[in-house]
C-alpha cells in the first residue's frame, strides 16, 4: 500500500523537484521500517547497513535540500538504534553469533553518530554564544539538552561493542563526562 501511494505521488507531482525528492526519502525511510521488521539479526543487520548506505548517499547528493536535511536527522537515530540493537544481540548468548557479525558495521556506525552529534553540539553552542542572556532561546535549550543526552547514549552503547579495553574504558569516560557537564548545564 505504501508503494503504491509513493508510485501515485511520483506520477502527480513528476513536476515539482522538492516533491520528488522527499518520495525519494520516503521510500528510504520505508526501506528502513521493512529492513527493521525482519525478525532473523543478522539479516536485519544486513538489510539495515544498506538502508544506511543509500540514505548517506542521498543525504551528500542532495545536500541542502529540505527533504536531506530530515534524512539526515532519521539517519542519525538509525546509527544509534543499530548500535544498540548490535550491543543487545552481543550480551544475549542465543544471539552472540549475529551481534559479532554485525560489532564492525555498528562500531563505524557509532563513530559516524558520535561525529555528527559533536559537530551539532558545537553548532548549537555557537548559536547559544549568540542568544540574549536576557531572554533565552528555550528550543535552542532543548536541542543541546537533546544533543547532550543523545551523545552520552552513543558514546555508552559505543563503548559496549569496543573489545580493546582502553577504547571501551575511554568511550565510557567520555560518556561520563557528557554526564556530568549535563548535570551542570541543566540542574533541574
């Protein structure tokens, strides 16, 4: 069903470039939620490392675009849910097997998380130097406490796949660390 309203958008609005492209991104996102149903691990890992694949290949071709700007944000949280999924097959003995097949392609996919939410952490510190002190931007604040939280998270899971213990033991501290300046930044 939801191929066939993507195919009826595509065939109205052959037209409109902007409508095009978020088809595009909605078939991708629905790649996603099927690679996701599919119960075998290691074929859902498969599946969601070329689902990755072709949304950053859409993300850097169509940079600027609104519909890679959402892409981009999805993308992230996929990394995330990966290396969480990846790091809850390693710790179950009946699933060890497909979670070791999958440690790699979740470690790069933690590190491309961790990247990006640094480089949007710093972004949003920019923007925070900038604001008025006397009347704060409380959706930027959100964001940050968001970004804060969600790198904390990726470098935690991250730090659950690494095997060299002084990776894991730094990916751990690092995590802790993010913590701490949370508790600091956002008291209440």
């Amino acid at each position: 069903l939801a191929e066939e309203l993507l195919a009826t958008i595509e065939t109205e609005k052959r037209d409109s470039p902007g409508d095009a492209l978020r088809v595009q991104a909605l078939r991708l996102e629905l790649q996603e939620s099927q690679a996701s149903a599919t119960s075998d691990p290691a074929r859902q890992g498969e599946l969601l490392q070329e689902v990755v694949e072709a949304m950053e290949r859409f993300v850097r071709t169509n940079e600027g675009t609104a519909a890679a700007a959402d892409l981009a944000e999805r993308l992230l949280e996929l990394y995330r849910r990966f290396g969480e999924r990846v790091a809850a097959l390693l710790t179950n003995e009946e699933t060890a097997s497909a979670g070791e097949k999958l440690r790699g392609p979740a470690e790069k996919m933690f590190e491309r998380a961790i990247e990006s939410l640094k480089a949007e952490r710093e972004k949003l510190d920019e923007l925070g130097n900038r604001q008025d002190a006397d009347g704060p931007d409380l959706e930027l604040e959100r964001r940050t406490m968001l970004a804060d939280y969600n790198l904390a998270r990726a470098y935690y899971f991250h730090g659950q796949l690494l095997q060299d213990g002084f990776s894991r033991t730094n990916r751990l501290k690092n995590a802790l660390t993010v913590l701490s300046d949370f508790q600091l930044t956002f008291p209440d």
